[in-house]
C-alpha cells in the first residue's frame, strides 16, 4: 500500500470537505469540538509528527511546541497549510532516511511509522467530519482494513504498556471483514494467553466475533458507532467486546 499517496490523499479531502462546511458544526464523535478544532488538531497533527521525525526527537514534542502549528484565519490559506503540514512529513522522512528511528509512544520506531500512523490518524478524522455533517464517506476497503490492523497494534501495545487487561487471560476477539479481495488480511484475532496480549490475522472463533465491512469494523474498534448501529454481526460473549472498548482508549 503506498501510505505517502494515501497521506497526501486523505488529508486533501478531509481539508475539502471541512471547507465546505459551517466549522463551528459540532462533531458528535468527538465529544465538545468543532469542525474547527477537528481541522487544527489534524493539522497540527501532522505537523507534530513532520517535527519529530525531523529533529530526529527520542522524546515526545509538546504539541505547543510545534512550528506554524495553528492554521491562518483566511480559509484558503488554512487548505493550503493543511496540506502543507501532509507533505512536510513526507519530506522530513525523505531526509532522515530509512535507517533512522525516531521516538514514538510505542517505542522507537522507523520514520515510516509516522507516516502510516497519520494516514489512518486523518481518516478516522474524515469519518469523524462525515459523520458530523452527515455527508457520505467510504475508505478504499484495503486502507480501512489496515487502519484496523494498525490499531489493534497500538491498543495491544498501549495496553501491555501501561499493564492494563482489556481481554480476561483465555479469552479473544475475532473480527471479521467482509469485503472482497482482503484475504487473510481482512481477519483479525485478539488473543490474551500464556504470551500475554497480542493479534494476528488468523482465522477463529473467538469468545466473541464481530462480522463486516472493514470500514465498518474500523469505526467500531475506534468507537465511531456501536455495532449495532453499524449493522455489524456480532456473535458471541458482548461483554467480552464492550470491555475491550472500555479499556483500550487512545
């Protein structure tokens, strides 16, 4: 998946469709912000990382600490900054190169990381827009797939991190995509064992298991909506999937 298209892709339409819109529109996903703050923190956002990545930090950034990290009023100028901001992780990554690895709250990482992570970062907030001012919005199904993908990653690792259990010792989640072409990409396994806590994309059953479209299954991990207002299939322990939400907050 070429996640530098995607970034610069996602980015630009979510700018869009924030420009078209009242951005004092409330986001409902995103409980007391507005299409205005939504817009500043993706912005931000990426910036943020473009500035890690650059400095080469080993440490967090203070999000007030980021350069040109508030949009311009003119709204022309604050699409262009936007997009800017998208690039400008891009091109840091250029310059560090491959080998260089940078801090991140998982962990030092390669500077590909960031780029991955913002992806999905703006397109679960492009959902969130979407939702906020009630206008349609699909994700290729390979991205929303490996949006999920990529955030089972940080809430396992966040979780061990910080000692939580968001799934009892035997038990597991099993996510299911029904989207075609995804192959054993479009399943996931959450599993809490001798091992500890972790995923794959293998195939089982699941103490409970959550069936369709990716894009859908990505809202629900992120809680963008519950499953049953996604009109996903859940099979199983619901207690099992409403902990796991309770416990893996970002």
């Amino acid at each position: 998946m070429d996640f530098r298209a995607a970034l610069l892709d996602q980015t630009r339409s979510f700018g869009e469709l924030i420009a078209s819109s009242d951005p004092e529109t409330p986001v409902p996903t995103c409980p007391d912000w507005t299409l205005k703050q939504l817009f500043r923190h993706v912005g931000r956002g990426n910036r943020w990382a473009a500035q890690i990545i650059s400095e080469r930090r080993v440490s967090p950034l203070d999000p007030r600490e980021v350069h040109e990290g508030k949009p311009p009023d003119d709204p022309d100028a604050a699409i262009e900054w936007l997009n800017a901001g998208a690039a400008q992780v891009l091109k840091s990554a250029d310059q560090i190169g491959t080998d260089a690895r940078v801090w991140t709250f998982l962990g030092p990482k390669p500077e590909g990381w960031w780029i991955r992570r913002r992806v999905h970062e703006v397109a679960v907030h492009h959902i969130d827009a979407a939702l906020a001012v009630g206008s349609e919005f699909v994700l290729p199904a390979d991205l929303a797939a490996d949006a999920v993908s990529e955030w089972l990653a940080i809430a396992t690792g966040m979780a061990n991190k910080r000692h939580h259990e968001p799934l009892a010792f035997g038990s597991s989640i099993h996510l299911h995509a029904t989207d075609d072409g995804l192959g054993p990409t479009g399943e996931w396994t959450i599993e809490h064992d001798e091992d500890g806590l972790g995923w794959s994309h293998s195939h089982g059953k699941g103490t409970v298991a959550l069936k369709g479209p990716a894009q859908k299954l990505l809202m629900a991990v992120t809680r963008r909506g519950t499953a049953a207002d996604l009109g996903l299939e859940v099979f199983g322990d619901t207690a099992t999937w409403d902990t796991w939400l309770d416990r893996t907050p970002f």
